[in-house]
DNA sequence: GCTTGACCTCAAGTTAGCTTGAGGTTGCAT
DNA sequence: ATGCAACCTCAAGCTAACTTGAGGTCAAGC
C-alpha cells in the first residue's frame, strides 16, 4: 500500500467518496493533476487526498468550480492549501453565506407583508423587485417594466 | 388597445419584463394557455400577466417550474391565483425559505468553528459531513485521512 | 404592392457538474 | 498463462430554464 505513496484512481475515490468520474473530471478541468505510469494510468499523491478534501467543503459552501479553482491557482507552486491559505479563503466564504442569509431574510419579511395583501401586482409587490433580476446576464428572465 | 382584451405576446412580454421565448416556453411547459388567432398567433387573457406575476415571485422564492405547475394546476378551473389561493401557497414558502435560512446558520456556524482549525479533515471537520453525499456501499473505513 | 416589424415553428445551443456507455488496455493474483 | 477487476479515452447524455438561429408568415402603413 505504499509504494512510494501514489494512489490510483480508485483508492484516491474510496479515500475522498467521490465518483472515479468525478475526479478525472476534476483533472480535465485543471483543479488537481496526476502522474502517469508507463501503461498510462493516473497516480496521484496522497496531498490530493487534501485538496480534493477542500474542494468538496468549499463546495458545500456555495463556490462553483470555476470559483475553487481561482482560488487553488492563487496558491503558490499550486501547493494544497495551508492553514493560512483556508484562513483567508474560509473568511471570504464567511461573508458569502452571511449575504444568502441577509437576502433570504429580507424575502421572508417581504413575503410575511405579503400574505394578506396577495395583489401580486409587479409595480407594487414588494416580493417583485426588478432591480434584483434585472441585467444579469446568461440565463433568467430579462426585465424592463412599464 | 382592447380588442376584447387579447394581448398578442410582444404585450403580454412587455407588461411582465419576460422575453417573448420565455413565454412561449411557459406555454410549452403548461404553465400557461393562449388562443389563437386566424393567422396562428397567440392571444392572452389580461389575467395571465397576473399568472405571469405569480410565476416570477415563486421562482423568486426558490420554486422550481416544475413545483410552480403544481400549485397552479391545484387551482379549480386553472383559474388565476386568488388571495385566498396565495395565501396557502405564500405560507407554504415561507417555512421553506425557514428551513433554508436554518441550513445556511448552521453552515455559518460551523465554518466559524472551523476557522482556526485548518484541519481539512474529512473525518473531523465538521462541515463536512459524509452522510450527506457518500453512498454507504463498501465496508471498512470509508473516509481514512491522513 | 411593398416594406417592416411582430409573429410563427422547430431544432439546437447554453451553463454546471457530473454520469454513462462503448470499446480497449493494464496490472496483479493464481 | 490466464482471468478479471480496475484502469484508459472519447463522446454523448442528463437537469433546469431558457436563448438563439434558421426559415417562413401575418398585419398594417405608405
């Protein structure tokens, strides 16, 4: 079980319970890299048992991939991150679920002024801002009103 | 302007911030019905800007299309929303948006926790929580970290 | 009668985060 | 030497909520 500590990709999957496809996903798109054996097959270090260990809790707390992955480049040598490294990165993510908890207090509060008023009336609903939607690009309803 | 009040779907478009193929993805979806004129185009009641309306708010509350077909085809006669019909469903959201607010506080308190401690650890960290991905296939030590 | 703009249908593309499948190879134990 | 589990690549599929594009029609003003 170690020779020279690389794992295959299956045993890196049963260390971390992510899917074999997940990971070679996660290679193509750059956020983890392995070595090859002369038939081709991946190895990976046991750190990658780590940085696959943060890409899953920052998921968890809301980061796309896209997002980690900035996040993990900025990290010099592209090394698996530090206590510092999380530090920083946990402090940033802090203040991210801080603000879902903000907007989704104030839906609940609008929502709570709402039921009994049911108009449902886009100029006037409280529940209905455009400001909120509007000019975000990509997918969702565009808005302009009357 | 009110040719037995059909609105044509530029109109029903403009009085709602929707695009045009957002509606006629909506009618594909059943969400929404229209007539036809001679000539094959779509006429609205003007209660479906209302219908419209309800749309937008309950996606905005994190109901997906399909959970919103739901509740309308709850409605007798797929009339539009009343208040009374509101009322139910805004209750409804609300203890959904409740439960929301839970996870992220308890997500938020356990990052705090975390902070400080860099430990990454899939077995100790507290934000990460097997149980809620890993499936229980597979005997022995499931997540052996470092 | 011609142009213009709003409308029509149907198919395919978009983003995110993977999974699934086909078809082929490697590595390790017996 | 053989069997078979684990590995490989590449392409396509999946969900959600739409958008975009191609190619064509309808309605109204000049």
């Amino acid at each position: 079980m170690d020779k020279n500590d690389l794992l295959p990709i299956g045993e890196l999957a049963r260390r971390t319970g992510l899917a074999v496809s997940a990971i070679r996903f996660y290679e193509d798109k750059g956020l983890i890299q392995a070595f090859r054996t002369m038939g081709n097959q991946r190895r990976f270090l046991r750190s990658d048992v780590r940085r696959l260990s943060f890409i899953l809790i920052a998921q968890k707390l809301g980061l796309g991939l896209t997002e980690i992955e900035a996040e993990l480049s900025k990290l010099p040598q592209g090394r698996t991150p530090s206590l510092s490294d999380w530090q920083r990165i946990s402090r940033s993510m802090r203040s991210a679920i801080d603000e879902k908890i903000r907007l989704l207090t104030l839906t609940r509060t609008k929502l709570d002024e709402c039921i009994g008023c049911g108009c449902l009336s886009l100029q006037r609903c409280a529940l209905y801002n455009r400001d909120d939607r509007a000019g975000t690009a990509g997918t969702g309803p565009r808005f302009v009103l009357d």
